[in-house]
C-alpha cells in the first residue's frame, strides 16, 4: 500500500522500499527501516519520506507493527510541516489514509473505520449504541442523521467532514427517521441526535447520566444548511486536535528501529580506508606505477570526504528538525501548563462563588420555610436553569437577558466551542452576560455606579462578575496601534469603540473576551439606552499579546 502510494507521487522514479536510504529526485528522499524480533523475524517497518520544498519541509512517517499475540497489529501515519517563513500552512489529511482504510478495514474496539459513514437503519441502531457505549473504544464517533427533506448542501457538508475524520474517527448516518427515532429510544433524551443533526461522541458515553449529554458536542440543522454559517467546519478541526492529544499506543511508540543507514556507511567508510591502507602499504616498483598509486589514494580519499560531506550535511538537516520538533512540543507543553494555571485558578474563583451561593440559598431557604412557604422553595430547586455547556447553546438563550443588547458575530463565538476549554469557556461566558444584564437592571433602576462599582460593591440580589476579571480600558499603546480591532456594532447600523472588556480566561492563546458599551445612562445615538455586547470571542491583538 505504501508502495502504491509512493508510486503515484513520484511516478518516474522508480522506488525502493529496501531497508536504507533512498533518493528520489532533487528534493525527496526516502528512508526505510525495519525491526527484528529475537527469532529474526521482521514485526515492524518504517518508511519516512522528506521533502523539502521552498516553502516548508514536509515529513512524512508511516509506521507498521505486527501484533505479538497474533490478533492484528497497528498502524500510524504522521505528517509534520517545518514552514521556512512565517507563512502558516494548513494541512490536509495524506491520501494515504484513506487507502489504508480500504484496504485494511481497521476497528476502534468494535467499531469500524471507514471514509464514508456507515449506514444505520432501525434494525441495527442497537448495534450503534453498542460502539458508543463501548469501554474499548478510544476515539471519537460521530453520528449524522439525516434531516426530513434532502437538502445538497447538508449532504456536501456532511459528507465532506466524513471524509476529513477518516482514521480520526468512526462515522455513522442514522438512514431515515425510523433510524432517528429508534435511536432516541436506545440512548435516551439527552444523548438523541435529531433530523438533520451531527453528534460527535467521545469515549465512554453514558446514556443514563444526563449531565454527561453535554460533552458530546451537537451541531444542529440550521448551522449546516446555512450556506453563510462556516461553524461545520470545526467538526473535524475538532476531532483532528482530539485525536492528536492522544498518545500513541506504546505497541507503536516502543518499538525501536535499528539504524541501519548509519550502519551501511560505517562499513563503506572502513573498506575505503582499507584500500587507502593497502595502497600505501605496498612499495612501488616505478615513478608510474606511484603516480597510479597516488591517483587511486587521492580517489579513495575524495570519496571518503564527499560521502562524509554528505553525511554531515544530512545529520545537520535531521538535527534542525528535530530542534525544531522540539521547540513545538515545549510550546505546546507550555500551552497546557498555561490551561492548567488558569483551570486552577477558575477552580477557586468558582469554589469561592459557589460557597458564597449555597449559604445565601442556605439562608433563604431557611427564612421561607419557617414561614411555612415550603412548595416556594421545592418549586425554586426545581426550576433553576442549568449553564450552557457551548457558545452555540448560550445564543439560543440570549433572549433570556431582556436588558442587553447583543450585536457580536455569532460566527465568532461559536469558532470557540472547536477548543478543549469551550464548555468553561461558555459557562464563563454565560456567567458574564447574566452579570453584565444584572447590572443593566440595576442601572435602569436608579444605581448610580458603572459596572466596576457594580461588581465591587453589589446592591442586594445583583449578580457581580469576579473584580479581577474586569477590566474597563485598554492600554493608550495598545488603542494606539490597535484600537480598530475594537470597534464593534451598535444599534441603529453604526460602529462604537468598546474598550470595556470581561475575561473568561486570564491566560492563554485563545483567553476569550466579551466586549461592552455601557450606554444604558447615555445619549450616544444609536446605542443610548442600551448595554451593547459587540464581541464575545478569541483575546484581540494587544501590546501584550503581539
């Protein structure tokens, strides 16, 4: 299969896939390796294919290794890009893939791999839920169920994002409503997947716990029939970053592959030199037969230097990459440190809230029942509604907030929910926007402080926004070089500079913001009256951040 591959990439060179070192034209080359167990026998292979192109360098690996026990074995494919400028590259998934999933039907537990989604009718949805509630089972699933009228670009999109988790995941198309509606009865209310809905699954679903419904991300039909709404393309970004934070099996990263190449020119190198060592060992008879002799040194010596050069300039090429490999591992060690920080610090901030809650609910709980009001408090428990477990979830409840006014991009806000934190990214900004709508409530209601004094010192049952996570201006330089980025809509069609700003994140590289206007006293046109929300998404260029 790899052959094949190999074959069409570089069809007028003929390639060989022996253990060594391989060039196959001016900027490709080709290394092949291969591990032996102890009786001899050949259990894995390794062909990693460099090209290095004027704008990056692109690595390609691909790793085989047969099973010990005799039930199969494992394979992997990883391709790496070293971009030589500050250009980025996005990159697409090598054909490879899908040529090995046809040709090898590989299986996550027991769910199959395929490029296309497999087909599900009611008769087999049982069979489904068995893979997504299977402990095996370590990779995404998604499951797609087709809406009630055909609709080409739901069919284009869906198919498309199949197509782009093929080897991330496995996929499956619940076929008709029979299908959508025996599944629902399988796996229950929460974890459903409706008419035209895709569902990503992640590993060990529970069908019988609600709350864990929401960490199985669900995009409905509206989003992927709108042909202005790009929001579907984060499916499989997602499931991309998923699988990648993944270690590999140690099946494949324990195997070690002797270094063969390395080894080859070893040897070549000590024959040549003892063909040096025979010439000059040997006395000669004529001025001629020294000149030849010399000749053939000076040969032998010359082709040790240039086999030499090039070894050298081939172990200075690897030894970059490998730096460079390097420096992106400890990036992206650094990024979870980071998450780590700020999860820790959100932990407290929102252990130090909850406490704060449950002793004023403590409290009021107790002075309504001792006035005998005891259905008030079992009706208040409840009735208490739940926090948005996505940005796609908290806009189709912003008309619970009936003093903001919320113009940002909700293209934007939902580019959040492909990232590992979205969930409390979302809560977070749920959070900010109740408390910036509290505010609005008290302001129209005669208080007389902005929203820092508001969440400093707030009026009895207002809903404060952590201080420390407030910030009212933007640096001078930072409005200097980068006010532009700060000018969002308001009522009325016009655009106002919101320098305002809550933080649902204090560090990071995504650290999301929600931007504000509070006009709610004002007289500023279009937005007088109002509490403009005209950006809630990724951190905006700062001088802290450029």
């Amino acid at each position: 299969m790899s052959g094949a591959w190999l074959k069409k990439k570089f069809p007028r060179t003929a390639v060989q896939l022996g253990t060594g070192q391989h060039t196959l034209d001016e900027s490709s080359l080709l290394l092949s390796q291969a591990a032996y167990d102890e009786g001899g026998a050949e259990y894995a292979t390794r062909i990693q294919l460099r090209e290095d192109k004027a704008e990056a360098t692109w690595r390609t690996t691909v790793t085989a290794v047969r099973s010990t026990t005799g039930d199969g074995g494992m394979v992997s494919v990883d391709l790496e890009c070293f971009p030589n400028s500050a250009q980025t590259f996005r990159t697409s998934k090598p054909n490879l893939i899908r040529s090995l999933l046809v040709e090898l039907e590989p299986r996550d537990g027991i769910s199959r791999l395929s490029v296309n989604a497999l087909r599900v009718t009611h008769d087999r949805v049982h069979s489904l839920v068995d893979v997504l509630c299977d402990p095996e089972r370590q990779m995404p699933t998604i499951v797609a169920a087709r809406p009630t009228q055909p609709d080409p670009l739901w069919s284009e999109r869906v198919a498309g994002t199949m197509r782009d988790v093929a080897g991330d995941a496995s996929t499956y198309l619940l076929w008709d409503l029979a299908a959508v509606d025996a599944f629902r009865e399988a796996i229950g209310h929460d974890h459903r997947v409706g008419p035209g809905s895709v569902r990503t699954f992640l590993p060990l679903v529970d069908p019988a716990w609600a709350p864990d419904a929401p960490r199985h991300r669900l995009m409905g039909p509206a989003r992927l029939t709108d042909p202005a709404d790009q929001t579907w393309r984060g499916v499989a970004r997602r499931v991309h970053a998923l699988v990648l934070e993944r270690p590999l099996p140690r099946q494949l990263s324990a195997v070690a592959f002797p270094d063969r190449v390395a080894e080859q020119h070893r040897q070549e190198r000590r024959e040549s030199m003892d063909k040096a060592r025979l010439l000059t060992s040997v006395p000669a008879r004529r001025s001629g037969e020294h000149d030849e002799e010399l000749r053939a040194e000076v040969t032998l010596l010359n082709g040790l230097l240039e086999q030499a050069d090039k070894e050298l300039s081939e172990l200075g090429r690897t030894v970059d990459l490998s730096e460079r490999a390097y420096m992106a591992m400890q990036e992206q060690l650094q990024a979870v440190i980071v998450e780590r920080d700020n999860e820790v610090g959100d932990h407290l901030t929102t252990q130090d809230a909850l406490y704060q809650a449950r002793v004023e609910t403590d409290r009021l709980r107790l002075l309504l029942l001792r006035q005998g009001r005891s259905e008030e408090v079992v009706e208040a428990a409840e009735s208490l509604p739940g926090l948005p477990s996505s940005f796609e979830e908290l806009w189709e409840r912003l008309a619970e907030l009936e003093h903001l006014t919320v113009t940002a991009d909700p293209r934007v806000a939902s580019g959040l929910d492909e990232h590992a934190m979205s969930r409390t990214w979302a809560a977070k900004g749920w959070t900010a926007l109740v408390s910036l709508d509290s505010y609005a409530a008290a302001a129209k209601a005669g208080f007389n402080g902005g929203f820092y004094q508001f969440c400093m010192t707030p009026p009895a049952g207002a809903k404060p926004y952590p201080v420390k996570q407030v910030a009212m201006a933007e640096s001078s330089s930072t409005m200097g070089k980068f006010g532009h980025e700060r000018l969002f809509p308001v009522p009325g069609g016009e655009r106002a500079e919101m320098q305002a700003h809550l933080k649902l994140a204090v560090r990071g590289r995504i650290a999301p913001r929600v931007y504000f206007l509070d006009d709610v006293k004002g007289a500023r046109g279009g937005s007088a009256g109002h509490l403009v929300v005209g950006y809630i998404g990724p951190h905006l260029t700062s001088m802290m951040t450029n």
